[in-house]
C-alpha cells in the first residue's frame, strides 16, 4: 500500500507553538479517523525541568494544596536530577476535561510529538473510556475541586494555625490508601457538587454528629444493653473498610474543618484509584497508541527517517524489559509488558495461529484490531487484563516461569510452572494476582466500637498468604487513626479462621484517656 507524502511537520530539534498545533493536528487525524479513539478536549501545557519538578512532587496535579511532604519529595527528585542520576518524565497528564498534558520545553519536535501522541490521545482515551475510570473519577470537576480544596486548606492554615492543619494533613495522608470505597455507589461522584455543597453539609453533619453522640453511654457504669452489637454496628455502618470516610463521619472529637479535610484528601485518594488498578493497560495503551500514531506518520513522510529514529531509540528505552538475572531487574515493566500484549492482541486478531485459536476462540482472526483493543480497553483492568488476555506466545517469548520460595516448605525453592499448558495457566493467573489489590494491599476494617465503656475503636485485619503488616509502619499509622479517634485503638491480626495472630494497640498523643 502507498502512502500519499505530506508537507514535513517541523524540520530538525526546534519547535515553536506553531509547530506544537500542527503536529496536534496531525496526531489527531490519525487517532480519531484511522484508530478510533475517542478522547476528551486536548489542553497542552509547556513547562520547565523545575515546573516538571514541581509537578512530581504533588503527585502531578496541578493547583494542589501545599503540604511539607511536597516539599521534601521536591528536594529528593531536585538532588538526584542535579546530580544526574534520574532523568524526568518528557510528559505528565491530567485525567480530566479538558485533558491537560505537560510538556517539557526541553523536549526536540520529535520529543513533543511522541509524548503528544502518547499523552493527549492514549492516556487521554484510556481516561476517557475505561469503566474504572468512568465510575470513580469526576473529569470535569476534578481541576475546580482541586482549586477549592487549594483554598480551603489554605483558610483552615490561617483561622486555626499551621501546624494543626498539617497534623490532619499528616494523619489523612498515611490512610490515603486506606480511604476510597472499593464497590460502586448508587450515584456518581460529582465534585462540583461536593464543593457546593461543602457548607450546608457541614452544618447538618454536625447536627446529626451532636445527635448520635449524645446518646451513648459515656462510661462503663452504663448498661451496654440498650445498644446491642448488631444495632450500634448498624448505626455506625460497620464493618467499614473505608476508613477515611468513617473518621470523617463518626470521629467523636473532630472539628467540622479536620472533617472537610478528610473528605478532601479522601476524594483525592478515590481519584486515583483507578490509576493504581490500571498501570499495565494505561501505559500499554498510551505506548501502542503513539507507537501507531509516530509509525504512521513516518509512513505519511510527515517525520523524516531521523525523527523516526530518533522515536525508536526513546521508544526501545522506555519498553526496555531487564532479564529475571539482570542487576536492575525491578520485576515487569509495565510500559514493555502493556505495549507487548497489546502488539500481541494485533497479532492474534489479525493473525492467528492454532494455538492462539485454542486460547482465545473469540477473538482470533476476527480481522480488526483496533475494535477488539478499543472493547478491552473499555472493559478490563489490569488483573482481568492479564488473567483473559496473556499468550502462551507472549510468555514464551519474555521467558515467564513461576518460582516459590516459600519458608513453611522444608524443600525451599520450587519451580512451580513450566511451560506446558497447565503451567501457563498457572503462571498467567499467578502474574495477574500481583495487580490485584485485594491480593496486594492490606485488608483491614473498623469493626467495632466499645460506645458502653471506653469509646475504644477495633479493627480487624484478615492476613492473606501469611503476610502480616510491618510493625513500623503499622505502629505509625494506627498511631495517626488514635490521634484522629481521640480514644484508644486495637487492630487485630487475623487468619481466615478467625485466629488472632496478632495485635497492635494506640492511645491519642496529647490526651487522657477517656473514663
């Protein structure tokens, strides 16, 4: 097939506005007319390597809250940049609308047209259409919520002091992972509304605070009979998972402020919720989106032999894959990994082989890529990604396999799958339960409250796999949950059985314990 040659869209490394609308332009044609992509309004920002830096230390959102730890992190990414010893990202985009992506103004033309490629029209889709983010992100609220979030905080530093702010700020932080619902709600989440609402909500949750409070027994010369463990666990909404959003609601001692911003650090945890469960798709599909954009228009002659080569040396590093043996093996990149399956994807639709045929009956040969990558896109995360999707061509062409080294078996390190097909199975299901964060991150719930007696908060953490939580981390952060509480808390370890396996216990700093 040929190729109609198009006027180059810049000559050599410099670029100027002009040039950035142009290779826009030119990107867009082909996403929307040749992919089928289906993305929010573009905005493109040009920053500086310090601005980059900036960026980093906030998490990357523009029009943050100021807090003491942006500026530490600032300060480590800064001596290690200075120092030469890690490189900044070329980009940074926002998941909102309009979609706003930053460039680095030390990036050649061909630079800026790889990351627009990738930022504005692969990230920018995944955002767009992805379920996980379609139901737990508010796009076109998110920059104005985060403006009033800026100056709330800002307001709660001048009527109430510096450091009492960072003090919720610091508590908020540490259960930032532990402060987002993990099942869909009745409605969307609608920022815009949240902002608006702020001050009529705060009243009536006070009220209703003051109403709920009043009538528990404050001491355990009180019956505990008038509040049977089913009916206190029913009023309080336990057992609940989300423990952010129970200290806001049902802390006894907050201040309708510390209040306002839990709900916004618990806000900006449950927007990045779908990021954390979409790493391999998000940056698999920005990375085969530019990949196609940047060979087509080497195709086009709209980027010259050089600029293409250039592309494929950047492209080549950052889908870079280090061997199980290599010194800077860091487990799977999620870049090569993502890009590879979805490659692999192409080649099942377009040509299958027998065994591709077996595996995966219902997309093999069906003739267009684009339609099957743009359904899974839309429908999966990474565990079902990987768990539905991964070949045993894939597997092995990047030599997975499946070890153990589990220390309860007296004969220490096991092969636990080869290459056969059972042992494909195991080693895609083994693979996808490392993004599954049921499987990953801590399950720990408020369970309880003693209200009859010492007001003392329990919660549970189920052990998966016999991983019991660090002590120096568990310490510290059931340290913040007792400061937050204002009464003394108890976690508990438990195995699936029920058994305690162990516990850890808090008082609140700067307080008597309750009588």
């Amino acid at each position: 097939m040929t190729t109609a040659a198009t006027e180059p869209l810049f000559e050599g490394a410099d670029w100027s506005f002009t040039t950035l609308q142009r290779i826009h332009d030119a990107c867009q044609e082909i996403a929307l007319c040749e992919l089928g992509l289906d993305v929010y309004p573009n905005q493109i920002e040009v920053i500086t390597a310090e601005q980059m830096l900036d960026a980093y230390s906030s998490t990357g959102m523009p029009l943050f809250y100021k807090h003491w730890s942006f500026g530490k992190h600032f300060a480590h990414h800064e001596a290690f940049y200075r120092k030469g010893l890690r490189d900044l990202a070329y980009e940074i985009v926002i998941n909102s609308s309009p979609c706003v992506s930053y460039l680095m103004e030390e990036n050649t033309a061909t630079m800026q047209t790889l990351v627009i490629a990738h930022a504005a029209f692969g990230h920018n889709h995944f955002f767009k259409n992805n379920y996980l983010f379609k139901t737990w992100t508010d796009a076109e609220g998110i920059l104005d919520y985060l403006d009033f979030a800026k100056g709330y905080i800002a307001r709660c530093e001048e009527r109430h002091g510096q450091a009492a702010v960072e003090r919720t700020l610091d508590a908020a932080h540490a259960l930032m992972s532990h402060g987002v619902h993990r099942y869909p709600g009745k409605s969307k989440l609608d920022l815009r509304q949240e902002e608006r609402r702020e001050r009529d909500r705060r009243a009536h949750e006070e009220q209703i605070f003051n109403d709920l409070w009043r009538t528990v027994p404050a001491g355990p010369s009180k019956s505990a009979l008038d509040l049977g463990a089913e009916r206190r666990r029913t009023v309080l909404g336990l057992p609940q998972d989300n423990l952010l959003y129970f200290l806001e609601k049902s802390a006894p001692r907050l201040q309708a402020w510390q209040r306002e911003i839990l709900r916004i650090v618990r806000h900006v945890a449950q927007y990045f919720h779908p990021q954390r469960q979409t790493k391999v798709m998000n940056e698999g599909t920005a990375t085969y989106v530019h990949y196609r954009i940047m060979t087509r228009l080497h195709e086009k002659q709209a980027i010259s032999d050089g600029n293409f080569l250039e592309f494929l040396t950047s492209h080549s590093n950052v889908v870079f894959q280090p061997a199980f043996d290599h010194p800077r093996f860091p487990g799977f990149n999620p870049y090569a990994l993502g890009f590879a399956m979805m490659q692999d994807l192409e080649r099942i639709v377009t040509a299958p082989e027998a065994e591709d045929r077996e595996w995966f009956p219902d997309i093999a040969g069906t003739g267009d890529a684009m339609a099957v990558l743009r359904d899974i896109w839309a429908n999966y995360r990474d565990e079902s990604f990987i768990s539905q999707f991964l070949s045993p061509r894939l597997m092995r062409q990047m030599r997975m396999f499946h070890i153990c080294d589990d220390p309860a078996r007296s004969e220490g390190v096991t092969v636990e799958a080869i290459h056969d097909e059972s042992g494909y199975r195991r080693i895609r299901r083994q693979l996808a339960r490392e993004y599954d964060i049921s499987w990953t991150d801590p399950n720990i719930e408020v369970v309880d409250v003693d209200l009859a007696g010492d007001r003392r908060l329990l919660l549970r953490h189920t052990v998966v796999n016999g991983c019991l939580l660090q002590d120096k981390a568990a310490t510290h952060v059931l340290q913040h949950i007792a400061d937050l509480w204002s009464y003394d808390v108890r976690l508990q370890e438990v195995d699936p059985t029920g058994t305690v396996l162990k516990e850890h216990v808090a008082s609140p700093r700067g307080m008597t314990r309750a009588a």
